[in-house]
C-alpha cells in the first residue's frame, strides 16, 4: 500500500513509489519481493520441511525489500546533503516511504518468527504411542 502512496515531494511535485520505481529501476524489487513474500505466507505447504523452506524465502523476501527503500532513502538524505540549505527545503518525505519501510519490517519479522515457530525435529516416542495405541478397554 505504501508504494502507492507519496514517497516524495520536491518543489510542490509529489512522487509515489511507482513514480520512482520509474526512474530508479531497482526500486521495482520492492513490491516485487513483497507479492512473492505474500503469495508464499498465503500458500498452504504439502510438508513441514517445505513450509520451513517457504518461510525461509519469505524471510529474504523481507529483508530484500527493507534492504532497497532503506538504499532509496540513503539516496535521497545523499542527495539533500549535497544541496545548500536553501534547495533542502523543497524536499520532503512522505508517509508512503515510512509505510513501505513498515511494511517490508513487517515481512522480515514475520518471515523470520514463522520460520522459527516450524519444527522439524521428529516426534517424541511418547507421543508416537500414545497416537498408535489403541484405546482402553471400558467396563461394562
């Protein structure tokens, strides 16, 4: 959704994420990675070791679109530093780039506690006997 929004303003002229995905051919990584990201949390995995595997991916998903608006924002603050006081003034962020920032973190905490909450290890013994046993025989 941030993408979407004003990223940036300079002397009165507003540019979304798309606008400036235009111009910087990287920043089309972002929503990229973020589609694939979703589309893997929203896919309903055959296997543990598969679901593991996904979220591994929605894990570098996440930290590849936090990586490129966090690069997009480096950018600009190199551009601003380079201009005189004066010029810095017209320049400004907007609520789309911290929304995008936000929404990327989202996808590599998400990424990461998903993948962590997956356990491969095998069942315990216990358990297994206790599912393949067969049930008591009641009183009549």
């Amino acid at each position: 959704m941030g993408f979407t929004m004003p990223w940036v303003s300079c002397a009165g002229s507003v540019s979304t994420g798309i606008d400036v995905a235009n111009r910087n051919e990287f920043v089309w990584f972002f929503p990229v990675a973020a589609i694939a990201a979703l589309v893997l949390l929203f896919t309903k995995p055959t296997s543990v070791a598969q679901m593991k595997k996904m979220y591994l991916y929605v894990t570098g998903c996440g930290l590849a679109s936090t990586a490129i608006v966090v690069l997009f924002f480096l950018k600009v603050l190199w551009i601003l530093a380079q201009m005189d006081e004066e010029s810095r003034e017209f320049v400004g962020f907007h609520l789309g780039i911290d929304f995008s920032i936000l929404g990327s973190s989202a996808l590599l905490i998400s990424g990461i506690k998903a993948y962590r909450s997956v356990s491969v290890s095998p069942p315990q013994e216990d358990s297994i006997l206790q599912t393949n046993s067969p049930a008591p025989l009641l009183p009549k």
